[in-house]
C-alpha cells in the first residue's frame, strides 16, 4: 500500500511545472501586455499548449487530490468477508490522480487533437488497523478521445469544445469483486462568464467478457452534467448523474477549492449516491471529505 502512495506522490511531482506555469501567466493581459479579459479555459488551453511538450511533465486531465480525512456513514461491507477481513471504517483516504497526453494533432485541417489520458482513484482504509490498512478499492480509468474548438451558442452559453471518446474502467480484480465497463461518449462544453457546463453522455459497449456488472447502467446511468463556477480565488463544481428509467438511483456531487499556498489548493467533497467507485456501485454512499488539490477542473 506504500507504493500506492509513492506513485501518486511521484506523479504529482510531475504535475508541478504545469503548475508553475499557471503561476507565471498573466490573468488579464495579452502577449503584448494588454488588458484583456481571459477565462479561465482559456488560460487553462494557453497552459497546456506551453508545456506539452516539454519532457517530464505531466498534463493533468481531471482533479488531482488527496483527501487525508473522508466519513462516509455507512460503508458498504458486502464485498467484504466480515468473518475472514472484519468490517470497514467509516474514515478513509481518498485521492485522485488524473492525467493525458496528446498523441496527434491537426487530424482535420488544423483542427482535432487526439488525447491518451489515465485516470487513478484510490480508497485506502488507513485508519483500520484492524484489518491492516488496505487499499479497499483502486479503479483504473485509460481513455482515448480527440476534442475539437466549437463554436455555437445555446441560452447565452458559448459552445467552446466537443470532445468524443472511448473509456474503460475496472478495478482490477477477479471473481466476485470484479468489476469494470466499457464505454463511448461525447462531451459539450459550454461557457457564460465565469460559469462553464459540461454536458456527457455516453454509451455503453456491452459484452460477456465486461458482464461482472450487467446492471451497472441503472445505478451510473446514460450521462453526467457537470457545472464549474471560478470567481476570484474559488473554484466551486457540481455533477448530476440520473437514470431516467430508474430515477430512484443517481448521484450528486459538489467540490470547493481555494489557495491554501502557491502550489496547492484547500479542497473539500461531498458525495451521495451511486457510482462513487466501481465496488460501491449499487450501494448508496454518503460522503464527505476534506483535504488538498494539486490541479482543478480550472
């Protein structure tokens, strides 16, 4: 379990000249030195377009995090042999490390980049010495998707990206803890101001060689909506995941950053519903946790 660490630390060392770079570039100005009114994507584009290309660094793709402290009230122990491995802690570690990579670029005339990403979510009993301080659950999530500029305005939101992708997720195990899904969407990114709306849906790409979660498609749904407000020095995001045939099942999620130093951010959680993690995903979680962020959605 020391390693699962080490790596995410190690990873995240790498995020740093990303970082570093968002430090260095001019929030209102141009090139020139003019005032200008830059959004927050687009200084986040301008940043990625300046270190992509240098060696070592990391281009985060979704929030990087750890969360030292999370309380979920009531932990889901039916993958758990009770009788063999004891029951679960209400208090674990949560963290995320999230990064991609461009692999081609001007697929169509100038436009279409084709991006590989990673994605790692780790939950960590650390608290639980009881049963020796696992890793209670780790979903790996490779992805590939090319995204494209937009240009088209609905209800005063600036359409500025469309991306399509193919993504599978699992958590690496065998037999009845097994789980995974494959899955192909489209992602519409919207922007008014400092607001942004990310509209995802997908679809799933069934198959007996995926079925350990045949009804996973009930608890996470067809899509998620996902709406980002920056004001200031806060960041504040909220999802939506629903199930229209079964709307008892869904989830809610909101996250809140500030600076906490140069380099990191304070950061906070909450969670309730379903789909949290891929061995929780027809158990209802209720969660909340405090700690820092390396990277943002912006």
């Amino acid at each position: 379990m020391e390693n699962n660490i080490t790596v995410f630390l190690c990873l995240v060392t790498l995020l740093q000249p990303v970082i570093a770079v968002a430090e260095e570039l001019p929030a209102n100005s141009d090139s020139k030195g003019h005032s200008k009114e830059i959004s927050a994507l687009d200084q986040r584009m301008q940043i990625e377009n300046k270190t992509r290309y240098q060696s070592f660094v990391l281009t985060p793709h979704k929030p990087n995090y750890i969360m030292p402290l999370t309380y979920n009230e009531k932990p889901n122990n039916a993958p758990v042999d009770i009788s063999r491995d004891g029951e679960l802690d209400k208090s674990e570690i949560k963290f995320q490390f999230s990064m991609k990579f461009p692999i081609a670029e001007d697929l169509f005339g100038e436009q279409g980049t084709l991006y590989f990403a990673y994605t790692n979510l780790s939950f960590w009993q650390a608290y639980n010495t009881d049963i020796s301080s696992p890793f209670r659950e780790t979903v790996h999530e490779p992805e590939l998707f090319i995204s494209f500029p937009a240009r088209g305005e609905y209800l005063g939101f600036k359409n500025r990206l469309i991306q399509f992708g193919l993504v599978h997720q699992s958590n690496g195990r065998s037999g009845i803890q097994s789980r995974g899904w494959n899955r192909i969407y489209a992602d519409f990114i919207f922007q008014r101001g400092n607001y942004y709306l990310s509209l995802k849906p997908w679809y799933r790409i069934a198959g007996a060689e995926i079925d350990d979660n045949p009804d996973i498609e009930k608890y996470l749904g067809h899509g998620e909506i996902r709406g980002v407000y920056t004001g200031g020095k806060h960041t504040v995001s909220i999802m939506l995941r629903n199930n229209f045939h079964s709307p008892n099942y869904g989830a809610f999620e909101i996250n809140w950053s500030f600076p906490m130093s140069r380099r990191v951010k304070w950061f906070a959680q909450y969670f309730n519903g379903y789909g949290e993690s891929l061995i929780d995903y027809n158990a209802r979680v209720n969660r909340i946790g405090v700690g820092i962020a390396f990277t943002d959605w912006l």
